[in-house]
C-alpha cells in the first residue's frame, strides 16, 4: 500500500512540476523534495524522469480519447447546455492532465520517438474531435483535423489561462463563452 502510494505521490509532483517548470527544468530532485521522499526512493519505482513523462502521456492520452469521445454521445442537435457539460468534463480532464498537454507541446524530452507519439497524439485527437464538430455543423468544412486543433487550443488555452495561472475569470463565464464559440462554430444558435 505504501509503496503504491509511493508512486502516485511520484507522479502527482512530477506532473505538477511538469507544468510549473517543463519538462527540461524539472530536476529529480525538485520531484523527490516535493514527495518528500531521496533520490534512491525515486529510483525504486522509476528508471528516471522520462520514464515517469511516459506514464503520464499513457493515462493522458487513454483519457482524453475518452473525453473527446463523449462528444458524439451529446443530442443532435445539442444545446449550449449540452455543449457546456461536455466543456466542464473537459476542463475536469485538464485538471488532471493538462500539465502534461502543455508539457508536452513546449518542454518534452528531446527523445524524436516521444516527440513524434505527440504529434501523433495531438493530430489524432484534433482529428477526432475536429470530425465530430463536422457532423454537427451546418456548413461541414473541408478540414477536421484544422477545425479540431483550434477547438482544442481554444479548451486548453482558457483552462491554462483560468485554472494554472490563476486569472480571475470565472468557470462558468468561461465555459459559457467558448460553449457560445462552440455552438457558432457548428452554425448553431448560440444559445438556446
């Protein structure tokens, strides 16, 4: 049990630190102070930090799927109700993952094969999602893949804006406001 506890207490300061300091300016042992724990007990349970950065894109990754996913189970059509639910599960997802979203696109490992699973991921799920709105939208565009990028860059940035650095915007303003985005996006009326 303590030793589980052990591992998550790893990879829960590595992913905060991730998003604090990157990927290249996190050091072991900033992880292992925050876990309170020495750098043979970080090496108990992980090789070194890109091992860790693995786990997390596996579990990201495995999630996020699952989130963009839920987009096709909304109504059609959906409402801006709808729309700002879906909004919320992807914020909570960023709660716990968006450490790694931004980690990954601005300080990753210089690994190319780590490099390139991101860019693969990111261009799945931009497609993914990107091609749901499609199905959705009035006027159908000609690139899933462009329209679901900037729809995620929309999500992420405002959560990175709210939620990491703490502006003062509220949740439900911001929600309501890409909800608002979102349902333009599709040609819909706005709000319903």
């Amino acid at each position: 049990m303590r030793a589980a506890q052990t591992r998550d207490a790893i990879i829960e300061a590595s992913r905060k630190l991730f998003l604090e300091r990157g990927f290249a300016g996190t050091r072991i042992n900033n992880i292992t102070d925050a876990c309170g724990i020495s750098r043979a007990g970080f090496y108990t349970y992980f090789k070194d930090k890109q091992e860790v950065f693995s786990l997390i894109g596996e579990a990201t990754y495995r999630e996020i799927i699952e989130v963009v996913n839920r987009w096709d189970e909304l109504p059609t059509p959906c409402s801006i109700a709808d729309v700002e639910g879906w909004i919320r599960e992807y914020f909570a997802f960023m709660d716990r993952h968006g450490a790694f979203i931004f980690s990954s696109t601005q300080s990753a490992p210089s690994d190319p094969r780590i490099r390139a699973n991101s860019e693969r991921m990111q261009m799945r799920v931009g497609w993914m999602l990107g091609s749901g709105l499609r199905t959705r939208q009035a006027s159908p565009t000609d690139a899933p893949d462009a329209l679901g990028l900037t729809t995620l860059a929309m999500l992420d940035r405002s959560w990175f804006y709210a939620h990491a650095q703490g502006l003062p915007v509220e949740d439900a303003d911001l929600i309501r406001a890409i909800a608002v985005a979102i349902m333009g996006i599709l040609g819909g009326p706005a709000a319903q």
